[in-house]
C-alpha cells in the first residue's frame, strides 16, 4: 500500500515497547532497518500479506498504553508501518476506545467508577477526594470510569500503571486510604485468591456447579481442576463427536447468558453446518454491562472451565482457533486466563491433537479496551480485526458471516462455562433443572442496598424475592424502593413485583428482562433521578456513533432527563415524557444494534413507575 | 499465410461478440412491498425493489457506487416478522417477504432522523434532505435553541467515554467553523453529519488513500487525518472523491465555497457539459460546471462505469490553464 | 498488435482478472482511475506483480515487486518464458492452434536461464520463477504496460517480448486475459486510430495495401501517395539533414518534450518554416515562424477521442475559446481554404460520418450511439454491435478464424548509455500525479502536492556523495549539465536515480536526457541515461 507516513520517528523505547509484542520488523517497509542487499529488487513484505496484520492493531496500541500511558505520535506511526495500516484508520480505532489516549498522559490512573452501584455507595465522594488529593501530581491522573464490574465491592476503583514493568488492578470498597495503600505499595490485596470470598457469597455450598471451584481450587491448576471433574465434559465430547456434542447442547436447552437468550445448542448446529474451512470459535468476555460481574468472577475463580467449554465448542463446530475478548477493565481475568491457558497447553487440553484425540485448538486472548459496545457480538469482531468496535448490520448472522468473515460461534463466558458441565451430565439430565423455557442453574449478580451482595447461583425459579433474601435483604432493613434487573439495558420494577420468578419467561411477563442476571436493589433513600441520569449520560457516553437514532437519540436522551433533573421542562413534563417515547422509539425501532433498542428502557420504565417527579433530587426533610 | 500478413490487412472479425462469462442466473424473487407483489433479481436490496415500483424511500449514506454501510436509517422499512426495522439499502429481498414502507412506525422513524439531523447539523446546503424532512413534517425546534458552535479543532478533541454534563436548555450540534487548510478543498464539518461516504470514496470502495477516517466514538464522532493534521500534512491526494459523495455540502470544492461566501454562486446561471479528460489515456468522462464561460466546478457521472463518479487532481483540478485569462 | 493496435481489454476486465503485471508503469500516479480498477482487482484477490526499476506508489500495493535495472525488461521477460516453457507451463494447444514461430522463440530464449536473468537484471531468482509460475498458472491474467516499456531505444521489442509471453500462455483473446499498453493522453488511442501513424489510414489501414488507398481515394476524390511516411524520430533526422525543411506542430511541444534538449533545438532552428499550432505560446511556438492559437481540444471543441479501452468518447464544448483561438478544425479547414481547397464548414460530425464510412472497425460507431456517456469500444461493425469488448476471441475459434499470430523472438539490448566511473548514476524519468508532462495545462492550478523538480536519489547515493536533502547540486549528462534540489527517496536504490520533466521552465530535465530513438516507434530511450552528481558547495 502507498501508505503515507507524516509522524515523527519513533523514540527508542517506542520502537521496544511495539517489538515487544508485534516481533522484529520484516521488512524496511514496515518500520525495518533499510538493507538493500534484501530489499533493493524485491519487496519481502507483499501487498496482501502487508496488509493481512490489522488484527494486531489493539494489542500494540495496548503495549504502548502500557508502557507510556498514552500513545505518543511516533509509537503510533511506527505501530501504523509495521501492521501497513493507514495512520487515519488506526487513529480511527484509537479513539474509539476510552482506555487510549493520542493525548498526553499521566502515566498511572486511577479510575473510579461512577456507576450505579457505586455512585450509591458514594464513589462521586471518592473521586473528588482522590482529585484532591492529587491534584498537583505529575504522575497520578484520576479519572471516572463507566462499571468496573466490582458492584458487589462498591465503590470501586481501577488503577493502571504504565512504565517498564506496568502493573495496575481493582481496588474494591475503594476509600482514598486503600487506593493510596495501593498506589504506594504497588500491591493489590484483590488479587489474593481469598477475595473470592467476598464476591461469591454462597462459598462452600454444595448446590453450586458454576460456582463450585471459585475460591477453592487455583485457578491455574490443572490437578484441582481435574480432581473436581475437570476435562472430563471435554474428554466425553472427544468421545461422541461433535454431531453428538451439538445434540447434547441442543437437548440441555441451554439458552444464552449474555442476555439474548439465543438457544446455544441451534447456534452451534448452525455454526457447524455452516460452509467453509476455517470456522471460530469466540468467548464474549466484555462483561460492560452496569451492575454485571458474574463472568469476572468465573475467568478469575474457574477459568479452566471457559476454556474447557470453549474447547468443546471448537470440537462441536470444526473450529480450530478461539479468541476470548476480555475488557480492558478485567487485568486480573486477562492474567489468570493466560495462565489457565498457558497450563492447559502444557498438559495437553488445548494446542494440537488434544488428549491424542486429533482434535486442534487454541485460544488467543484479546483485551478491549474501553468500549461498552464491544460486547455487542459484531462490534466485538470488529474489535478483534483490528477495527472501531462499531457493529455490523445483521443478517448476516455471526453463525455465516462472523469474526474475519468466517462463521463464528460466539457464547457469553457464563454460557461456555455450563458446557463441560452438560457434557459431564448429560444433556436430558441438565434439562431437568430449571423451568419450562429457562434451564439449568443461573448467576445472578446481586448489588446495591443489599446486606450481602455478590454472584449467586441458583436454579432458574427463584422469585425476586427470595433472591433478595438470600442476599440478607436491605442492609438497614429500610424498604425497598426499586429493583434495576437486567442492568442499564435493562429495567426498574417496583417492590410490587417482588413475587417475578427470575427465569426467562417470567420476566418476559412483566415486560422486564433477564438480561445478564443484574439485580440491582434501591432502597428508599435512593436518588432515583440521579441514577436515570446517569444511565442516559452511559448511554450518551457509550453509543458508538454509527447510526443516527442512537447517536443523536441518547444525546436529546440525555438532555431531556437534565432537563426533568433541573424541573426545566419544555413545556410541561408530560409532554417530555411524550417526546422521549418518541425517542426511545426510533432508537428502538431503528438503530442498528441492542445499544439503540435498549438505551431507553431503564428510563422509561422508571419513569412510568415513579412519575416525573422522582427525577428531581429529594428535598431534606425538615424537622419541625 | 505469410506471418507478417495481419500488419497488412486487419484481422477478421470474430464469429461471437466478444462478452464477460455469463454467471449463472438465479430465479427472480418476488416480494410483496404496502400489498403490491414485486418480482426483482435475487441478490437484489430492499431499495431495489422499492425503487422498481417507484416506492418512496429516502435515502442519506446510500450511494450507488459506494458498500451500504446502513447508518442513516432514514430509508428504514418494515418487514414482517422483524422486531425492528430494517434499512432498505442494505437488506437483500427474500422470497415472500413481506414489506411496508409507510406503516406508522416507518414514517415515525424515517421523520425522527430527519429532525434528529437537522436538530443537530448544519443542513442549509443539503436541500434534498431539507425536502425529506418537510415531506416527513419534522420540528427540530423542540429539541431546543441549537447550542453555540464549538471554537475551531475543539470537537476534534473530544475523548471517548467522557463528556461535559450538558444542562438540556440546548440542544447540542456539531457547529464549528470550516476547515480551510488549502486552496482546492474545503471541510465543513458543521454540515456533517456522519454518512461515512467521503471515508468509503477515500477508502477501499474508490481511491484507496485512506487519508480519512471515522474518529471518536458516539456524538464525538468525526471525519479526521490522523491527529487531526491539516489536509496538507495528510495523505490526501486531492482526488476530490470524497467531495463528490458528500451529501450535504460539507466537503466543498474551495471555488465552491469563495464563490458562495461571496454569494456569487448561482446554479441557475451553469450549464453541465460532458467531455473527455485529457490528463491521460483513461478516457474519463467530465462534467464541467460552468459559470458564466469559467468552469466552477468538476464532477464525473457517477453511473460513468470508468469513473463511477471519481477523477484524480488532474481531472478534477487542472482546468485552470483554460481560464487564467487575463482580459 | 496482430494488426489491431489496441490494449486487447477492457478496465472492467482487470477487476475480475487473476493476475496482474503491471510492468513499467506507476499506473498508481499517471493513470489515477484506470489503477482503481486495479485496485479492484486487488480486493477481489488478483495478484499483483509491479515490474519497475523504482519501489513506485504501485509497486507499493504489489503482492511482488520485480526492481529490475533499468532497461532489462527482455531479460526478464525472456527468462519468464524460458522457465514456463522448461516447467512445461506453456499452452501447447494454443500454441499450435494459434501461433507461428514458437520453436524459433523457444530457441531464442533458451540462454535466458534464471541465473542469467538474475546476473543481468538484478532480480533474484526465486522472485522471477515465482513470477513465471504464477503467470503461466493463472486462469486469467493481464500484461500493462507504459512508457517503461516504450521510452526505450529497443520499445518494440520490449513490446514484443510482452506479447510473446502472452502467446506462450494464451493469456489473449479470453476474457480476463490480455495485454493492455496504456495511453499517456487522451486521445494517443485515438490518433493512431485516426491514421495519425506514418503508414495508416484511418482503422489501421495500411497505405500500402491498394484496396484501402483506392477506397480513400474514390472517396476524397484524390491520389494519396503510396508510401508511407516518416516517424518523430525519422522526421527528427529528415530535419537534420536538411531533407525536411518545414514543420507543422500541432499540440505538442519537442523543444521540451524530446530528449537531449540542445539537440532538438538545434534541429528546429535549423528549419526554414516551423508553423506551432497550439493553446499556449510554448516554448516550441516561440521559435515558430507561425503561431496558430489553438481552442483547447477537452473543452473549447467538438468531436472524439479514444481511450486505453479503444472506447470511442466524446469531447464536447463547454467553454467559448478566448478571443483569436480556434478549433483545430476551423484552422485546417481555413487552412486548405487558403490553399484553395473549400471544405465547406468544419462540423465534427460529419467528419466522424466520414470516417466510419471509411473504417470497419468503426463502422458501428454513430455519433448518435456516442451521445451516451459510456461511448463505444472499436472494433464495432455495425449499427446493432455493442463494440468488442476484449480483441483476438478468434484466436481460439475452432477452427481458428483467420491466420494464425506469431512469436517474434527478440534479443537483450541494453541501454545504449552505459554506466561507466564518469557517469556512475543510471537517471530515469517519469511522472507525479499531480502535473502533466511539459506543465503546459497543469502549471495553472495551484496543487498542493506540488514540491517542484527534484534529483531524486536514494539514501546510499545522498550519504556517499554527502548531499543533503533540499540541497542545489549539479546533475551532469554526457549532453550536459543542470541544477536541481535533492530529494532523497526510499523508493530508489544506490545507482538509481529520478527525475520529471514537468517543470521544463525552471529545471531542464531533457538537457540530459539522451536522444537514442528507437527506429521503429520513434520513441525516445527516456527511461536510461547515465549522470553523475556534482557537490555546487565545497
């Protein structure tokens, strides 16, 4: 490609930082040494294989984010040469994704969340303390952050360093105290294997199959894995043969957990029918959604069984690679992961010809890198290529046309990981467990003004209620004013629907959904219209910006609701309500993906519980 | 015969006209469109049929020469049997489907991007999508008063994820002042509004430079060089491609833009002649617009199968010599 | 070519083609559009190998690129077909359906062994084998060419050695498949096609032949004299020795555009009447006896022009031409007018009528069928025919419709200007995207790619000769000597070296050009002299 390069060279360490992950250059056309006894007559780096390597585009950008906090211009035109991607595209990709900056930064961050659940458990406190507090330094930048996924430790707080040796993780139930602790000692305490612990609230129970190794086997560890009935759902498919898996799926009637409920085992039948010699596998691991965190909680306790489920399904389907997409808000995932993986390549259980079997597989892992919209299945393909993570039109369907064009099988993290446990059980026997649409058992990650919130796994059937109470109810005891299910994407009902049975249909019933198994509790002392506003400036924040309806939607979205905020309506508040209806309609109606078609329902449905009136901000009571 | 014998007499004419291998032809594929049945090719889009039957469907990123990339979705349609609304432009016809274009929801959605896009983009050169949006009846002024133009380069800026809260008395646009960065284009992004086509042209479905790109994420959203670099300091070529594709009037042609600054524009006043660019052996076809015996402006018919619409430099800039005329 | 001179395809073809060589060609910046369809190909997964002494904008979107030295394209091409042939990759049943002389070309390339071809050209061998194999292997595949191939003292055999591997293959007369010259300007198709060739009449008619002569005759109603007549380099000698003493130029300007500039000064001083017709007084009108202004032909005229596609376009009037400047007809026909021949009033039209009268392969084209944009390609034979879209389908008509086509085998010529420790620097010549030949038409718009002439040299040659970029230095020819800024580029290796010939004005790139013309085609060996550089500061 002509490509023209206009950017300063890169510095020494730039150059290190992008060998490091992309390798030696191959050619002087690609960021090389020039030696014209190699390249004076031919060109060793062609046309098409030059531009075969956009893939590589995140994991440089995010080696040079790791090294320098940011992406100096002569890192990111040395990155552009070596991958032959046009310096406007790849500029393109960079800006799309919030972790990256093209600007100047300071090289550690701390970012604090300002989600729902934290925002309630007073992370805005937080983040002007630590504004404050560093206020003057060189090297500490404090940012906000949409959900880190660590509702069940709010307020939380994410701290990235960059230099040589970058390290950074979660800091949970965050205070300006432990996120100096950590900022001095360099330590992270949630990294000890314990802090499970404080996320599975059901430790130790014997009803737990999902949950069951979490925070009592090492995740890495291939003999605790086995001697737990690990591998043994993959050593069963090996056995039956991948037309035997699918009817083994198909008959669990396992249905997808990432929130659209698509029957897993027809997805694999059509993925396996599907033409073609080279088919993926990909594990939908950009748990974004606020108020979700159950698959952190797997790839950090039992990553082993992502990987076993994601094995079976490159059995099942004749895929022999699988890439797992794990946000860039999830270090600890992206490492406990790699050392699953690292471990099972060494014992065998993925790499090639498998056990002996014939069978090839292997995972790569890529990392997002700040982009809700990721974990929309087609943005997340775009991603992995190497693109702004803006998703596709469908059909196609992944199942035809998926990652690189190939069909692809793409599972939420919670949904591969039921798969060894169907294989084990049998697929007729993990039917038995459920209700009628919604089988087998269910995370349900539990937050906000509950006594004890974290990931809890019981069959599909329990009502709200009893969920609540399995999370020790309201800490304080104090009535429940609202129930968020489903997270942003999702929607508010009132303590008048606390009988819902959690299953698929059972939602579907009161017009709320699943979704990724949020349920977010807010007592009655909850702001309600400082949570709907922040959910249209998520949204507002989040839209990727291809299409129309959910670009501009979310921003006269967001306007409006700051509007109800102030109590400034244009015209009277009925009829705003009667113009976001409108609002929420085209985006529902016309915007290319799910971040469109949902970005209103929490909104709307809070507004028609709690009247206008619950946006403007509560007036203390004052004492006689 | 002699082997020097066709340098003396031309060769014979072949028996069969000489013709592109024939791909084998599906069966026709029949549709119902508002109850009316219509039979197009297979393979054949939405629009396509909506079109043959002369079905009104308005379109803003489509572009016959251009990949659909469906972002508009001011030519949404509804099909039976989807939950959402499909765009025409890219939706392939399947047997027996079933489709209105003038249901409520079509019209409902159709007139919201209308009003969507002039509630927050510079429409005054776009008079096609101004008649849309009077057609659809769209009232952008509830949205609120448009909120001031943004200071030059400071939307170019704006990072991912993270915005100022707005206050809602506003409604918030792209309004900022034009790029003018060299003499042959102009770039006024306070009339984009996002149809993706100059970075199509520039791309992959044209010209390959790839001077340009989508940046920015959301309602940040832009067309940027790498940094935000002047047009100079780019890849540009100045093919003008990406001018000739813009729906609005955003990329403009510099003599274009003085002329219309200085309100001398008149397109009553041009004729649009079609000629032979003479830059090279290619055989481009041009369209000079022509002002008052000045040529004011170069475009290639776009259904023109050697250019589909786009020229180089040379064709789309090089006329100057015919009318540095010094009276 | 096989008596048809036209490229054998259609633009649409190369987007759907297997395998594209584009040899000595930067299509990417003097061929913008037609390198679209290129680059359609390219995403359609056709491969593409860039033969070109330089590392251009196209040969930088090549699967391969071949950096041959200047001026060995025979080697290359020779040693391709020695190595298909010896895999026994040729296409024996085209070969012997089709063609005449293959045994004598088999033996004519059989010392082109891929060790020759690697020591002669400085390629290395795997890439020409991979070259040959993938051509020879493909379903479909296209041969491009331009002045890479033609400024060359040896242009026709060049030209012929592209041909011969396209027989050897039979990569001709198939859909997809092909070989395709493409033209500088827009009407250099056309021109030929019009007769504007020493021994044509209009569609290829060779003044030679009786029965075409007697056909113009009858029609013109005059005895056209039955000899051909002289090409640009014979005309340049004819000057020269005195035997041709006046010269009409129509629209070009020699004094700038040929080569060994002192030369052709020399010479057309030296004439006794030289009549300059054209849009701008040039540096050729300057030294004419008569200036005839001249509309621009694009867009202050009438009439037709012929593209790379043989594609029949028409030219329309846009503009009214400036006060005192005519149509080239108008000036012809007042012209003969003068010499007492009335023509009546020029009008296109009826001059295009007459000409497909006179010519089959136009005899379809009617000015009504050209109103549409998309023209019509030659050969067209009649009312109802859409025009040829590929040429040479009969060659694999069974049987075969007509005579069979030849190999022609050809020898390795090299540059006639040897380097040599006085002149270590091979210059060649070329053109940017953004300017056009002389600067004539494209000096009048402001570009902003435009830097001005430039010695390009390569990183190794700036370093040896200390040089740095933007510095004045002395270019020196055998022919002369000029100045010019250094421009260093990545895109050339040690020993090679670049430069336009836009910018005439100011840097006179055709000083050192050397005026080595091939006999044949008239055409230049623009591509290949020999330079040293010279420091102006100590």
């Amino acid at each position: 490609m002509d490509i023209k390069f206009t950017g300063p060279e890169p510095t020494s360490a730039e150059r290190l930082a992008v060998d490091a992950v992309l390798g030696p250059p191959e050619s002087a056309w690609a960021g090389g040494k020039r030696n014209m006894d190699l390249e004076g007559r031919i060109s060793l780096l062609g046309g098409s294989k030059a531009r075969s390597f956009r893939d590589r585009l995140l994991p440089a950008f995010h080696a040079v984010k790791e090294r320098f906090g940011w992406i100096p211009p002569g890192a990111f035109h040395y990155i552009c040469k070596r991958l032959t991607v046009p310096p406007a595209e790849a500029y393109g990709v960079a800006t799309f994704y919030h972790l990256f900056s093209m600007e100047h930064r300071k090289p550690t961050e701390v970012h604090v969340c300002e989600d729902i659940a934290c925002r309630i458990k007073g992370s805005g406190e937080l983040f002007n303390a630590l504004v404050n507090a560093h206020a003057c330094s060189t090297e500490i930048g404090i940012r906000k952050s949409p959900c880190l996924g660590l509702c069940e430790r709010a307020p939380a707080a994410l701290i990235l360093k960059s230099g040589e040796q970058p390290t950074g993780g979660a800091i949970g139930c965050a205070t300006p105290g432990n996120v100096q602790d950590a900022l001095t000692t360099n330590s992270f305490p949630d990294q000890q294997q314990n802090w499970l612990t404080h996320s599975v609230p059901q430790l130790g129970q014997p009803q737990l199959r999902l949950l069951a190794r979490v925070g009592h086997t090492l995740p890495q560890s291939i003999s605790g894995y086995q001697a737990t009935g690990g591998f043994e759902g993959l050593t069963n498919a090996i056995a039956i043969g991948p037309l035997a898996i699918i009817n083994e799926v198909i008959a669990s009637g396992l249905m997808g957990r990432g929130g659209a409920a698509f029957p897993t085992g027809k997805k694999w039948e059509a993925v396996a029918h599907a033409s073609g010699p080279t088919k993926y596998v990909v594990c939908n691991a950009d748990e974004s959604e606020p108020g979700t965190f159950k698959d952190r909680v797997l790839l950090e306790g039992d990553p082993l069984a992502v990987i076993e489920g994601m094995a079976i399904a490159g059995i099942a389907s004749g895929a022999t690679k699988g890439y797992i997409y794990i946000r860039g808000e999830y270090p600890l995932s992206v490492n406990r992961v790699q050392n699953a993986i690292d471990a099972s390549l060494a014992s065998g259980w993925l790499g090639s010809n498998i056990q002996g079997s014939g069978h090839t597989f292997h995972i790569e892992i890529r990392k997002g890198a700040g982009a809700y919209i990721c974990g929309e299945e087609t943005a997340l393909f775009n991603s992995i290529e190497g693109k702004r993570g803006e998703p596709r039109n469908k059909p196609p369907y992944p199942v035809h046309v998926g990652l690189f064009g190939k069909p692809t099988l793409i599972n939420n993290v919670e949904t591969l990981a039921n798969i060894p446990w169907i294989l084990r059980l049998g697929g007729a026997e993990y039917a038995g467990i459920g209700t009628g649409n919604s089988k087998g058992q269910k995370l349900f990650c539990v937050s906000g003004h509950v006594a004890n919130p974290g990931v809890f796994e019981t069959p599909f059937g329990i009502t709200l209620k009893q969920l609540i109470a399995l999370a020790g109810g309201t800490p304080s005891g104090a009535p429940i004013k609202a129930i968020l299910l489903g997270g942003a994407a999702g929607t508010f009902v009132g303590p008048d629907q606390m009988d819902v049975p959690l299953t698929f249909e059972g939602t579907r019933a009161i017009g709320a959904s699943l979704g990724s198994g949020v349920v977010m509790v807010f007592d009655e002392t909850t702001d309600l219209g400082d949570i709907l506003v922040r959910i249209a400036a998520f949204f507002r924040d989040e839209s990727c910006g291809q299409c129309v309806p959910c670009r501009v939607g979310a921003i006269r979205q967001e306007e409006l609701m700051q509007r109800l905020r102030v109590g400034q309506p244009k015209g009277s508040a009925g009829q705003e309500v009667s113009l976001l209806g409108e609002i929420a309609q085209v985006m529902r109606d016309a915007s290319i993906c799910g971040l469109g078609h949902t970005a209103s329902g929490a909104i709307q449905s809070a507004l028609r519980i709690f009247g206008t009136r619950t946006m403007q901000k509560p007036v203390p009571e004052v004492k006689p | 015969m002699s082997d020097s014998s066709y340098w003396f007499q031309p060769p014979p004419r072949p028996s069969l006209i000489p013709m592109r291998p024939q791909t084998p032809i599906s069966p026709p594929v029949e549709v119902s469109i508002d109850g009316e049945k219509v039979s197009v090719p297979a393979g054949s889009t939405i629009l396509d049929a909506c079109k043959k039957i002369g079905r009104d469907t308005p379109t803003i990123c489509y572009h016959d020469t251009l990949e659909p990339v469906n972002v508009c979705r001011v030519c949404v349609v509804e099909v039976e049997g989807s939950r959402i609304l499909v765009p025409s432009c890219s939706r392939k016809v399947e047997p027996e489907m079933v489709i209105q274009t003038a249901s409520d929801r079509v019209r409902h959605s159709r007139k919201m991007v209308l009003e969507f896009l002039q509630s927050s983009v510079d429409l005054s050169t776009a008079p096609q999508i101004l008649d849309q949006a009077r057609r659809y009846q769209t009232n952008p002024a509830r949205y609120g008063d448009p909120s001031p133009p943004a200071i030059q380069n400071e939307r170019d800026h704006h990072h991912a994820g993270h915005h100022e809260i707005p206050s809602g008395e506003m409604a918030q646009t792209v309004a900022q002042p034009p790029k003018v960065d060299n003499n042959l284009y102009v770039r006024d992004y306070a009339k984009c509004l996002l149809c993706y086509k100059c970075v199509e042209a520039c791309g992959t479905d044209a010209q390959n430079t790839f001077a340009i790109a989508v940046a920015g994420r959301g309602f940040d959203g832009r067309i940027s060089t790498e940094y935000n670099k002047p047009l100079p300091d780019s890849a540009c070529v100045y093919c003008g491609n990406c001018i000739a594709v813009c729906p609005t009037g955003a990329l403009s042609f510099k003599s274009e833009f003085d002329m219309r600054q200085a309100g001398t524009w008149d397109e009553s006043l041009q004729t649009q002649t079609d000629t032979i660019c003479s830059y090279c052996g290619v055989g481009c076809t041009l369209t000079l617009h022509v002002q008052e015996n000045k040529i004011v402006k170069v475009t290639s018919p776009f259904e023109q199968e050697i250019t589909e619409g786009n020229l180089c430099i040379k064709g789309r800039f090089g006329y100057s010599h015919v009318q540095n005329i010094e009276e | 070519m096989f008596g048809a001179g036209g490229g054998t395809n259609s633009y649409e073809e190369i987007e759907n083609t297997n395998v594209i060589l584009l040899w000595g060609s930067n299509a990417r910046e003097t061929h913008p559009i037609f390198f679209h369809h290129i680059l359609k190909g390219i995403h359609n997964g056709a491969k593409l190998f860039a033969i070109d002494p330089r590392r251009t904008s196209s040969a930088r979107w090549a699967d391969s690129w071949l950096g041959l030295d200047v001026g060995t394209d025979i080697v290359v091409s020779n040693a391709m077909a020695r190595e298909i042939i010896a895999s026994g990759l040729h296409n024996p049943d085209f070969i012997r359906h089709a063609t005449q002389g293959f045994e004598a070309y088999a033996r004519s390339v059989e010392p082109f062994t891929l060790d020759f071809a690697e020591r002669e050209s400085g390629v290395p061998k795997e890439t020409l084998r991979e070259m040959a194999h993938t051509y020879a292997q493909a379903d479909r595949a296209i041969i491009c060419w331009t002045l890479g191939i033609t400024e060359h003292h040896n242009a026709v055999d060049n030209v012929q050695s592209l041909i011969n591997l396209a027989l050897l293959t039979g990569h001709i007369g198939k859909y997809g498949s092909g070989l395709n010259p493409l033209r500088g300007q827009n009407n250099v198709q056309g021109g030929g096609d019009m007769g504007a060739l020493p021994d044509r009449l209009p569609g290829f008619q060779h003044i030679e032949v009786d029965a075409f002569r007697e056909k113009f005759n009858r029609k013109w109603n005059t005895t056209l004299p039955p000899k051909k007549g002289l090409n640009l380099t014979e005309m340049f000698h004819a000057m020269e020795n005195g035997s041709l003493k006046a010269l009409y130029v129509i629209g070009e300007n020699p004094l700038q555009s040929e080569a060994d500039r002192k030369h052709a000064e020399k010479v057309l001083r030296g004439l006794d009447f030289l009549v300059v017709q054209d849009m701008f007084l040039t540096a050729t009108g300057e030294l004419a006896d008569v200036v005839l202004p001249a509309a621009a032909g694009w867009c202050e005229s009438e009439g037709t022009v012929t593209n790379s596609e043989r594609r029949v376009q028409r030219v329309r009037q846009a503009l009214v031409p400036p006060k005192g400047a005519k149509d080239d007809l108008e000036i012809l026909f007042e012209l003969a007018r003068r010499l007492g021949h009335d023509w009546g009033k020029p009008h296109a039209r009826e001059i295009w009528e007459e000409l497909r009268s006179l010519s089959p392969v136009h005899a379809g084209i009617s000015y009504e069928r050209l109103a549409s944009g998309k023209g019509i390609q030659w050969p067209c034979w009649d009312d109802s025919h859409p025009g040829e879209m590929f040429l040479h389908g009969r060659l694999w008509e069974k049987p075969r419709n007509g005579p069979p086509v030849a190999f022609t085998p050809v020898a390795h010529d090299p540059p006639v200007e040897r380097l040599c420790p006085e002149f270590p620097i091979r210059l060649t010549t070329g053109r940017r995207l953004d300017d056009y030949n002389t600067g004539v038409q494209t000096s009048g718009y402001s570009s902003p790619l435009r830097r001005g002439e430039t010695l390009d040299l390569s990183p190794e040659d700036a370093q040896k000769l200390g040089v740095f970029p933007g510095e004045i230095v002395l270019v020196v020819s055998r022919r002369g000597a000029i100045q010019a800024p250094v421009r260093v580029t990545e895109s050339l290796r040690q020993g090679l070296a670049f430069m336009t010939f836009h910018f005439q004005d100011n840097i006179n790139t055709n000083i050192l050009t050397i005026d080595e013309t091939d006999p044949r085609s008239g055409t230049a060996e623009f591509k290949a002299c020999a330079i040293r550089v010279e420091r102006l500061v100590a």
